[in-house]
C-alpha cells in the first residue's frame, strides 16, 4: 500500500491513496469534504439572479402602468385664458351719445377706439351697472337714434380706429337716472390671446335728457 500523500495546503482539495492489486487490507476510506466554494456560491449567485429578475419585473411593470404626463396647451383663440389687457390698448372717446326712445328707455352710445399695435376683435360688450337702478335691454354697433349697423361679436377695430356701441336700457323704478354711472365691459380677441377690459362711459346720466328729468 502506498503512504498517504503529504498533507495538502488547500483546505477545499481532496486527495487519495491509491491502493495496491490484491492487497489484503482494504483501501483506506478518506472523509470527503464537500466543496464548500461550490456550495457557497451556486445558492447565493441564483438567489441573485431572482433577485434582480424580480427587482427588473417591478420596475418594467411599473413603468408599464405609469400614466403619461399629460401637458395641457392652449392651441386656439377660444382655448386661450383670458389675461389683463395694457391699460392703454382699448378705451373710450369723448364722443358719447343718449336718446329717450320708450317712457321709460333709454339708448346710450359710447365710441370704443383701439390704441394699440395690433387688430382687435370684440367678442361682447357689456354694460356694467355699479350703482344699479339700470337693466339692459340690447347692445349692438351704431350711434343712438339710428338703425343698428351690425352685431357687436366679430366687429375688427383696426390700430387707432373706432367703433360706435350702443346700449338700450331701462330705467327702474326711478322718475331721473340722473346720478347713475355706466360702464362697460369689454371682452375681444388681441394678437390671438382673449382679453377683457372694463371701460368707463358715463361717470353719470346727469347730462343725459330723459323726460322724467327737471333741469
């Protein structure tokens, strides 16, 4: 029988005796000892191969499921929000005019100017009652007294041009409208963006005729 082989520095190598043809004595039974490397690391390289396998799902599901972002943009004249106007874009004249046109009905006219750099389009005028006593009857385009020219929405006003808005209204409850204020609000179209501006007519009706009126 041959003697067993010097002891072997690694830990993790095993090594046998080779046992001489027809010999008596058995061949001598050596203690395996498992691969500790190999046991060690098979378990943990597939533990970390589910792991990111389950970790890769997740994150594709998630983004999978994830709404998009959704950007909202204005893309039209009617989508637009509506912004302050310059203080100086729109604005009345000096030129007004009144007319008693029932007992208890009056037309007052106001000359809207545009003075700034670009065409504008009404969308409304509307006639805005701070002090009550007042209720509108019809806005359109034309002086007072006069048979209307048009409907105020979609009337252009071209840079330093005007137009003329009249507004019936009647008169409640009142026998002289005399201290009531007039103003309008006016809502139009400038550069592709909506605007809205609130003009000044009558500061009040005191100058206006009106039958019920003593002066």
């Amino acid at each position: 029988m041959k003697h067993p082989l010097p002891p072997n520095d690694d830990p993790d190598q095993v090594r046998f005796t080779d046992v001489a043809p027809g010999a008596d004595e058995p061949a001598e039974e050596l203690p395996t000892r498992p691969a500790r490397r190999i046991a060690v690391s098979v378990p943990w390289l597939l533990a970390a191969i589910l792991a990111a396998g389950v970790t890769g799902f997740f994150i594709g599901d998630r983004q999978r499921r994830s709404p998009e972002p959704v950007v909202t943009t204005s893309t039209s004249p009617s989508d637009a929000t509506t912004t302050a106007a310059p203080s100086t874009e729109l604005s009345t004249t000096d030129n007004k005019c009144s007319a008693q046109v029932l007992a208890h009905q009056l037309q007052l006219g106001v000359e809207i100017q545009n003075r700034g750099n670009t065409d504008l389009q009404l969308r409304s005028v509307t006639p805005v009652f701070p002090l009550h006593g007042l209720q509108a009857v019809i806005t359109q385009r034309g002086i007072c007294g006069q048979p209307p020219t048009g409907e105020v929405a979609g009337a252009a006003i071209k840079p330093g041009r005007s137009v003329w808005i009249t507004t019936t209204v009647k008169v409640l409850g009142l026998a002289c409208p005399a201290p009531l204020p007039v103003e309008f609000d006016v809502a139009y179209t400038s550069a592709g963006r909506q605007r809205r501006q609130q003009l000044t007519g009558f500061g009040d009706l005191g100058n206006v005729p009106y039958s019920g009126c003593r002066h």
